[in-house]
C-alpha cells in the first residue's frame, strides 16, 4: 500500500490523519501508529480472498473421498 498508495485510494501515507487533517478516508495512518478504517477494509478484503470458503473445502473433501474409493476399487 505504501509503495503504490493512489492504487488503494490513499494521498497521504507519511502522516496520520489526526496531524494533517482532511478527509480520513485519504490517509493511511490515523494517527502515527494506528491505521484507518479504510486499511482495515483492505485488509479484510485481502483475507477474506486468501481463505477458501468452506463450501469449497467441503468439495475438496468430497473429491478426496471419491478418489480415494476409486483407488480403493482399482486395487
């Protein structure tokens, strides 16, 4: 986010909102240590498409089984 701030919507990534004012959803930082609701929505965007969802972890379990008594029947 820091190295390509404008990709994520963000002006100011060196100062905290609470120091330069302005429209927060702008900043990186609230203030010099926490970030903004709008970093955390990234974030949260960014880890809700890293876990799969479990509806797909079922399928694969369900594949699994089916290969599983393939190989099974096979042998």
């Amino acid at each position: 986010m820091r190295l390509n701030p404008a990709t994520y919507g963000f002006s100011n990534v060196t100062q905290g909102f609470l120091d330069a004012g302005g429209n927060v959803n702008d900043y990186m930082f609230f203030d010099d240590i926490h970030p903004t609701a709008a970093v955390h929505e990234i974030l949260r965007q960014s880890a809700t498409e890293a876990v799969p969802e479990p509806v797909s972890m079922v399928g694969f379990g369900v594949l699994a089984l089916v290969i599983a008594r393939r190989r099974s029947r096979c042998s």
